[in-house]
C-alpha cells in the first residue's frame, strides 16, 4: 500500500478515529466506537473500508491495526521522492545549509561562526547589489528567512555582508554571480 492511499484513507475523519482508536489499544468494534466517540454502525462501516485496503485485519467483532503497514508505505515513499535541489554547489556548504534551513526558512541561527557565515552567504543573495535598502524593507526580507531580523541584520553587518549608514543598508559582501 502506498502512502498516498493511506492519506486518503484517513482523510476521512470517522476513519481517521477509527485508526486512532486501535493505535490506541481498541481492539473490539465496541471498544472503538466507545473510545472513537462513535456509533457502532459508523465504526463497523469505517473498519470494513480500512480491512479492504490492507491496513485492518477484521475477525468478526475484533479488530487489528496493521501498524507495520505506515512504516512500509512511508519507507517507500521517501526511497521514491526525488532528490532535493542541492541549495549550494559545494557539498559541505549544502549540508550545513541542509541542516538550517527548512522550507525555505531559518529554523536557527547556527551557533558556530564558521556555519553561520555559510547560511548568511546564502540570506544576502536576497540583496541586489547597488541597491540601498531602507531598515524597514531589510527587516521584511529577513522576517521571511527567520522571525529574529535584528539578530541576522547584526550578524550580516559584523560579517561584512551587508554595510549600513544613518538607517539605510546596502550590500557589501559576499559572492555576485556574473
């Protein structure tokens, strides 16, 4: 079974307490529909849909949840899924950036200098060069990476990124593709 077919499944709230319920230790259709807050017609309905699929074994009144079956499915799922975009053309800077950077946002600034300096040469390219950036519109570019914009604007002025004169900033470092 694969994973699509398992979302869909529990797409469905009355299966989805179902599931619940026997991941929960339920093992009788009474036992679901009590601790499922469900009738027991509805209960019945929802494990003869999940028996078909593969994920309940149903032996009259007693069921049991194939919990083995998500592991499979969510094991085939991830040996199938393309590889990720490298964010960098060099391995070691793609791994700490990998290892930062979730969804396209800052889930924390990197504690060691040498790490952090790789994840701020990667925010700056959201600064064109030549351009002067009021402290307002730098602080929106940075909330989109991370919610701390002071930290990261102070971090990319004391690395020499970014350069700032009376509350305007402007690039001043990093690699230009040409």
């Amino acid at each position: 079974m694969d994973a699509g077919t398992i979302v869909g499944l529990l797409a469905d709230p009355v299966r989805l307490r179902v599931v619940a319920a026997l991941a929960l230790g339920a093992t009788t259709i009474s036992d679901v529909a009590e601790a499922a807050d469900l009738s027991l017609k509805d209960v019945a309905l929802a494990a003869r849909r999940l028996a078909r699929a593969g994920l309940v074994h149903r032996d009259g009144h007693t069921l049991l949840l194939h919990t083995e079956r998500f592991g499979e499915a969510a094991r085939a799922a991830a040996a199938s899924a393309p590889a990720p975009e490298p964010l960098s053309e060099d391995p070691g800077q793609d791994a700490v950036l990998r290892a930062f950077l979730r969804d396209g946002r800052l889930v924390s600034v990197p504690a060691q200098r040498a790490k952090r300096l790789v994840v701020l040469e990667h925010l700056v390219h959201v600064f064109e060069p030549g351009v002067r950036y009021p402290e307002r519109e730098v602080n929106a570019l940075l909330a989109a990476w991370h919610p701390d914009v002071a930290a990261l604007r102070r971090y990319l002025v004391d690395e020499g990124l970014l350069s700032r004169d009376a509350g305007v900033y402007w690039r001043s470092g990093g690699y230009v593709a040409v």
